[in-house]
C-alpha cells in the first residue's frame, strides 16, 4: 500500500492534492503537488482536437494538425505527468498516464512524414489500414484492462474510460472496412471522452484547492 493510501486509510483524504483513484484532497501547509491533472488536461486536448478532425469539423479533412499536440500535449506532457506520480507512488496514475503518453507519441510517429512508418506501407494503403486497425484494437485492450481496478472506486474514470473503449473499438472497425461512418461515429465518441477528461480535469483542480467556489463530483465509491 502506498503512503498516499496509508493516508487515505487513516485520514480519509489524501496529503498530496487529488489523486487518479479518489480525486479527494486534503489541505495542508505543505503540499506535495500533483501532476495528475496537467495529464488529464493534456489527454482531454489532445483526444478533442483529433475526434474534431475525424469528425471533419470545419470540413477539416486532414487529421495531421494533431500531430505536435500529440508529441508535447497528450504525448510528452502526459507521460512525464505519469512520471511524476511515481513520486506520490501513485501505481495507477503512474502506469495509465504514462502509457497513454506513449500512445501519443507512437501515434505521433506513424503519421510524421519522414518517419518511415507510412513509407513502408507506401501511403495509406489496405495494408496499412489492417495494420493501423490492429494498433487501436491493441490499445482498446489495454484500455479496457485499466477499468477494473477502478470499478469499486471512482465512477468518472470508469465512464471515462469506457467512452474511450468505445470510441477506439469503432475507429479500428471503421479503418478496417473503410467506412466513414463508423470512423465518423468513433470520432464522436472521442468528442464525448475529451469532454469527459475535462470535467475531470477541472474537478481535480478544483479539489486541490482550498478557496475553489465549489467543486465537482467525481463519484468516488471507495477510498480504500
């Protein structure tokens, strides 16, 4: 059991702002400062701003504006916020911020011209589609495999991360039978996940700060 949960079991609040499972927080002088949130922010962007684009808002066409949000914001940004909940020994934080972070990169990479990854393929063809399709359907998996530690403790992330699951599930359907509508479809669902991430990223801020005019629920079940 990390300090964080001893805390939480003696207290009922944590000493270090809000964390991933609980998004509670308990004032003190000395703080130590959470990152968690910057994470949240920067995978709610990033994830809104690609969904926008696979949507075609605007009658955008093109998803490739994403890409330096995707290195700094939701990659780079999101994966040291991970890191840095290490120091909190925060385990989930740590492992699902981070991971996601090197989501963005990696989806980054594939789309970067001069990378390589595209060339092989040479272009979007078939072949690179069944190949993309199966790089989402790995990460629904792991996605899914981050909902069940979280099923007795925090109702936002759960909701959170089955939006994400399902909009992961339609874009890896919608790339492999090459139908817009699913991507379209897919596309919305990552509309409403970064919707999501925000209100949990604002709840969190929220939480860890004493003079905040009020505060969101995070639907925490358990503190255990």
């Amino acid at each position: 059991m990390s300090e964080i949960s001893k805390d939480l079991e003696k207290n009922g609040k944590s000493q270090a702002g809000p964390t991933l499972e609980y998004g509670d927080t308990r004032v003190r002088k000395h703080r130590t400062v959470n990152q968690v949130p910057m994470g949240i922010f920067s995978f709610a962007a990033t994830t809104f701003l690609l969904s926008m684009f696979i949507v075609h808002t605007r009658n955008v066409q093109a998803n490739n504006a994403v890409i330096g949000m995707a290195i700094f914001a939701g990659g780079l940004t999101q994966f040291l916020a991970g890191q840095w909940s290490i120091a909190l020994k925060e385990t989930y934080a740590s492992t699902v911020l981070s991971s996601y972070g090197a989501f963005w990169m990696s989806y980054a990479t594939i789309f970067i011209p001069g990378s390589g990854v595209l060339d092989a393929f040479g272009g979007p063809t078939e072949e690179f589609n069944q190949a993309f399709g199966l790089y989402l359907m790995v990460w629904l998996m792991i996605t899914l495999m981050f909902i069940p530690p979280m099923l007795r403790k925090n109702l936002s992330f759960v909701i959170l991360l089955s939006t994400l699951s399902v909009s992961l599930l339609l874009l890896a359907i919608g790339t492999w039978n090459g139908k817009p509508s699913v991507n379209k479809a897919g596309g919305a669902f990552g509309i409403m996940t970064g919707l999501i991430a925000f209100y949990v990223g604002v709840a969190m801020l929220m939480a860890a700060e004493p003079t905040a005019l009020f505060h969101l629920p995070l639907g925490v079940w358990s503190e255990d």
